[in-house]
C-alpha cells in the first residue's frame, strides 16, 4: 500500500475505488449501520432506575459526571453503602468509571448472574425461533464462563450484541497499564473463542500480551485490559469503512483512561478496526497514555502521525500475510481511514512481526509481534525489534535510551 499523493488524477481515482469498494462491501454484506440502544434494553432499565434512585434522601449522581468527580461520590460513601448501590444497580455501577476496580468486580458478577438467568429462561421459550433460542444458549455459557472464579470484569452490558472489558493483574496496584482495543465482529458472543483462535479474541489477546509482559520484565506490576466496551462494525460492511463508530468508541476510551487509577504509564494496543478508534481519540487521551502501538490497521483517519497531535510514541506494524495490506489506504467522503500507518511517510515507529501470520496472529505467544508489543507495554523500548530500514523506529529507539 502507499500513502496520499498530491496527483489529482491519481487522488480522483483513489476516490472512486474507495466508492466502488463502498458498493462492492455494501452488496455482499448489506448496510450495518448500528441502531440506538432500545428503553427496554436492561441498561437503558437500568440507567432510568439509577435516575430516579435515591441515597440517604439524596439523589444519586448523573453517570456523565467526570470521573474524578464519582470518584469522590463514592469517596464519601460507607462500605455497606457502596454495596448496596452496586447489589441495587449493578449494570450502572459495574460500568461507572470512577467507581472502585473492586466494586465494580463486585457488581459485574451480580450482573452477570442476573444475564445468565434472563438467558437460561429464553433458553426454553417457545415464542423464539430454533436460532434465538441457540443463541440464549451461547449466551448463558459466556455468561457462565465470565463468571469463573478469578475473572475480574471491568464492564459488562448484555444489551444488543453486548459489550464487556476484563483486567488481568492487579490494576490499583499496577505500574504500567495496557489496554487491548480489538476491531470488528467483537461481541459478548465474540469476546472469546476456543482454540485456534484463542489469541484472536479481545480476552485470549490481552493474556497472551499480560503474560508476554511479565516475562519481559519480571519485576513490573503490570496489567492488562481486554477492552471489548465499544460497539464494533459488525463484519466488513459500511461500518467498517467509516469512522463513526470509532468516534463513539472514542469518546468511551477517553472515559476509561481518565478513570484508570493512578498516574502509572498507559499503552493503548489496537488491532485491525481499533486503530481508527484510536486514531480518533488520540488528540484527547490524558497525557498518561505514553504509547499508542496498531497492527493490522486499515488507517487512523488522518495522513501522517503528526496529525494525530499527540505526544504519545506512535508504533505501527503488519506482517507480510495480513489480507489488510490490500485495502485501499485513502478518505473520501468520509469512507475509508486514511494513509497507511507502516508506510514510512506516515511517521509511526514501524517495528517487525517476525514470524506473526495473518490478520489475527499478532498476538501469538512466541512471535516477534508480541514481545514488540510487551516491550512497549512495560517501557523497555531497548528490547523493541524494529523493520529493516525503518529510520523513525530506530532513531526513537536511541532518544528513548536518552532521556
């Protein structure tokens, strides 16, 4: 792929291939614009309870505060009180960030036993068709399976498609934070999968990176989210060519790294469709977000690394076998997401995949992809691999050993 060209011959092709790639996804998977949350769906229940809730005579907070401001509601609040919220509401407390890690644990597994039994009923309700009472099914077993001992859920929404996030390590007490942002197709249902695509899905790709991180540096508490809390495009459809979802998604990762505890050094790692959304977030994110690394990406919706206005390190990488290096690398209209990321124009630190195959395999334990990705995540930037000949990867490389 190559990045923008100032030809205007060439840019008006570019555009009518984005517009013909445009109708060519939109006749073999149809239009996948996501519809607004329904009143009856149970956050949209919850939400309305919270609204109307009362504590001590007082009414609770609105969930659009800032962080730092339901930090301090709940700072204030007894043990037995905290409680009491997220055993009340569990779907609004398990998701208000600002709220403690610990509660919101709490009340995500209160959630997710409440899930699981709406799902086993609809498991045997026979007003719903073979295939939606197959997917109750799927659903009650993710719900089971999130509820195993020693999962610590972060956020939980069943609602729709379902949106979730899981932490691995220690996150009050962590010294580095990473946050995997997955692309398209990610789901309650999806959040998961067996084997061999186990480190393809959000929660399979956040422990191979949590554990790769470990043995990089022993001695740094780290953790890492699998962040799955963002509607994603549903297959490679028109969705998937804009960056409307991205910019909602956006907005929800700001929220998140604003509520991260601490100061401690956050890298965001984004595949595939994630890359746009942080792309999109990039000028916003809190100055504690160090690193911004994508693999697979079809473009971050601006046309050099500069234009991302952040002071964050900008990686970027893409093995020779990712079917992604044939999407056209152009914005027209707002379809598409702009120039090529590994593209030396771009400016991002380009490092190597070594042995990582196809679209999904960057974060396999044992490729180069992956111990790149750990060596960003703990900061040992010595240890990050970069692709033959990229300038940018390898003069950072050396002003990071500096300062």
């Amino acid at each position: 792929m190559t990045s923008f060209d100032s030809s205007p011959t060439l840019a008006a092709w570019r555009a009518l291939l984005a517009v013909a790639v445009v109708f060519v996804m939109l006749a073999t998977t149809g239009w996948t614009a996501v519809r607004h949350q329904r009143s009856d769906e149970p956050r949209a229940v919850a939400l309305a309870a919270w609204t109307r809730g009362r504590l001590a005579g007082h009414p609770l907070p609105d969930v659009d505060e800032p962080p730092h401001r339901l930090a301090q509601f709940f700072a204030t609040l007894t043990n037995a009180q905290r409680t009491a919220l997220a055993d009340r509401y569990p779907l609004v407390v398990g998701n208000l960030n600002g709220a403690p890690v610990t509660l919101r644990y709490h009340a995500n597994r209160r959630a997710l036993v409440q899930a699981r039994a709406v799902e086993r009923k609809r498991t045997h309700d026979v007003r719903l068709s073979p295939e939606g009472r197959a997917e109750a099914v799927r659903r009650m077993d993710r719900f089971r399976s999130m509820l195993a001992d020693g999962r610590h859920i972060l956020a939980f929404d069943p609602s729709g498609r379902g949106r979730a996030a899981e932490v691995f390590g220690d996150l009050d007490r962590a010294e580095r934070i990473s946050v995997v942002v997955p692309g398209v197709d990610t789901s309650l249902l999806t959040l998961e999968r067996p084997a061999p695509m186990v480190n393809a899905a959000p929660v399979g790709m956040a422990k191979s990176l949590y554990a790769a991180e470990r043995a990089a540096r022993p001695g740094t508490r780290t953790a890492v989210i699998a962040w799955a809390d963002y509607t994603t495009p549903a297959g490679i459809g028109v969705d998937a060519a804009m960056g409307n979802l991205a910019a909602r998604g956006a907005v929800r990762l700001e929220a998140l790294v604003d509520a991260l505890p601490g100061t401690v050094p956050v890298s965001l790692f984004c595949h595939s469709y994630g890359s746009v959304l942080c792309g999109v977030a990039a000028h916003d994110l809190p100055a504690k977000v160090t690193d911004i690394a994508v693999a697979g990406s079809p473009g971050m919706r601006v046309e050099n690394a500069g234009q991302l206005r952040t002071d964050a390190r900008v990686w970027a990488m893409r093995d020779h076998g990712d079917w992604i290096e044939d999407v056209p690398n152009l914005e027209f209209g707002g379809l598409g997401h702009g120039a090529d990321p590994v593209d030396p124009g771009f400016g991002a630190r380009v490092v190597s995949t070594g042995d990582a195959v196809g679209h999904s395999g960057y974060f396999e334990p044992g490729t180069e992809s992956l111990s790149n990705f750990a060596a960003i995540g703990v900061g040992a930037y010595a240890s990050v691999s970069c692709a033959d000949s990229d300038a940018a990867c390898d003069e950072g490389v050396v002003q990071d050993l500096a300062s």
